[in-house]
C-alpha cells in the first residue's frame, strides 16, 4: 500500500504542478511516474503518464523530449497490442522528431543522430513500406563525426559508443561496409582503452570494469562478424585489420587473466571468414606468428584456444 500512496501522491503533486504552470516540472514528474508504473508492468498507466508527459513538453516547446515520451507511450500501448494507439503515438513521435531535426543547430550531433535513429523506427513502425535510408545515413554521418572529436579528446570509451551506433545505423539500411569499418573504428578505440587499464589491473574495480568491456568488445565484434557473413567479397587489408583488432582484444583477455571462451569462439568464426573471402595467407600468417605467443593463466581458455587455432590452421592450409 506504500508504494500505492506514494504514487498518488506523486501524481497529486504533479498535476498541481502543471495546473499552476510550472509545466517542466510536471513533465518531468508525469515522466518518472510512467517510468515506476512501466517498471511494474502495468503499461495502461504507463502510456497515460507518457502522454502526459510528452504534451507538456510539446507545450515547453521541447520536441526531442516530447518525441520520446511518445515514443515510450507507443511502446506500451504497442506490448498491449493496441495497434489504433501504438500508430497514434508513433506517429505524433514522428512529428516531433521532424520539428527537432528543424532545430539542429540548437541540439548537437549526438542529440540530433539519435533523434534522427529515433525517427527511423517511428516511421517503420508507421508504415514500413516507406524508406527510412535518409534518416539512418543521417544519423550514422553524425555519429561518426561525434566519434571523431571524442578521439580528438581521447575519449575512447565515448568514441565507441558512437561508432558503433554509427555501425548500427549502417546496417539497418544494409550498408555493410560503412557498418563494418565503424566497427572496426569503434574496436580500435576498445584496444586503446585496454591499454590504458592493463597497468591498473591489480584494483579489483578496474578489473571489474575490464571484463564489462571485454563484453562489449564480444557484443561488437559479433555485430561485425554479422556483417562480414553478409558481404560477398572484402578487401584484404580490411579483413587484416579485422583480425588484428580481435588478436589485440584476445590478448588482453588473456593478460587480464579473463575467462573470455566467446572471444576464442570469435576467432574462430573470424578465422572462416577469412578463409570464405579468400584472404587465407594472411590468416595464416597471424595464427602462425602472432597468436603461439600468447602466455596463458587460465587452462580453460588454454585448452579452447589450442583447439581453434589447430582447427583454422587446418582450415587455412586447405584453402591454399
């Protein structure tokens, strides 16, 4: 019964809120109640509070925020199968989201990329027959331009981020290339900040904080991979710098004593693609020159690497 007072009374506050005109603060309040009663399923209530929210800040002339609580309102009614009001609300999301690409100058490229992502599903959702390609394009040219003044700070953590939204994008509208050379961007940014962290790995929190990046090093990777099985020829170069980015990670894994079995696994999916796309005597000299060096701690991994690298070994020599 607590958590019911609590909510009436948060709504009690809020509606006073907007009736005294203090409007952000109601948006923000019939937000967060959305947000508590999406957390308990309940997504009737949910969506009422979304809209709430989102007509105020239509009314603070705020459509990038608008956008997304109608968004979030179309996302409930849509898991409660009511396609007249998911196709409302998605739609008056997609409206928003136009009105703010008419306000870039005054949002910001990350802000911008993610409104015009944003616009992208509200279309699709609306009508999927009409193309989304310049709202995707958009947004991955914005993401990549974020990306790159993040490495011109040396924020690698940020510049992955965007890189590899950037890659996102790319592949919805089936441009693997573009995707993969995000990816392989966004990688290179992963491996530098491992540096940096591998001289701290004696503190448990840094250690910590390495295999939460590892994963998404193996979150990313495998988005790659997916493009990769998607192209029917690559450069040579570019599968080069594919593979080394995986040794690089695969090597701090390692170094940091993580028991990274999905990286193996990686490598050996990377190691058959190599092979597929003709680029074999690469590949083999990789496995035979740089990957024997590793120094293992754990036997595990040990054990599953030694099996994937005589498996792409045998692999690589029958394709020569």
């Amino acid at each position: 019964m607590s958590k019911d007072r609590n909510l009436e009374t948060a709504i009690r506050d809020a509606e006073r809120n907007y009736s005294v005109g203090r409007i952000v603060d109601a948006a923000r309040d019939f937000q967060t109640i959305s947000i508590i009663y999406g957390g308990m399923k309940n997504y009737v209530s949910a969506a009422k509070f979304a809209i709430k929210s989102g007509d105020c800040w239509v009314e603070c002339s705020e459509p990038l925020r608008a956008g997304g609580m109608y968004e979030s309102a179309a996302q409930c009614f849509e898991r409660l199968s009511d396609e007249d009001n998911y196709r409302l609300y998605y739609k008056k999301a997609l409206v928003q989201c136009i009105l703010a690409d008419r306000k870039a100058e005054e949002i910001g490229k990350v802000a911008l990329a993610r409104n015009l992502r944003r616009a992208a599903v509200c279309q699709s959702k609306i009508d999927e027959r009409v193309s989304v390609c310049h709202y995707y394009s958009r947004a991955g040219e914005l993401f990549i331009s974020a990306a790159k003044d993040s490495l011109d700070k040396e924020l690698f953590d940020e510049a992955f981020d965007f890189f590899n939204s950037a890659a996102e994008c790319y592949f919805q509208i089936k441009e693997y290339f573009l995707s993969i050379s995000s990816r392989v961007d966004g990688l290179i940014c992963l491996n530098n900040l491992f540096e940096s962290y591998l001289s701290l790995l004696k503190e448990e929190e840094y250690r910590e904080i390495m295999k939460r990046e590892l994963k998404r090093f193996n979150a990313a990777f495998d988005g790659l991979l997916n493009s990769l099985e998607l192209v029917e020829q690559m450069d040579n170069e570019i599968l080069k710098r594919v593979m080394l980015e995986l040794v690089k990670g695969l090597r701090t894994a390692i170094n940091s004593g993580d028991e990274n079995v999905e990286m193996v696994r990686l490598l050996e999916r990377m190691g058959k693609i190599v092979r597929e796309k003709g680029a074999g005597e690469f590949g083999k000299e990789i496995l035979v020159e740089v990957l024997p060096n590793f120094n293992f701690n754990n036997p595990k991994m040990k054990e599953e690497f030694d099996k994937t690298l005589e498996l792409l070994k045998s692999l690589l020599e029958d394709k020569s």
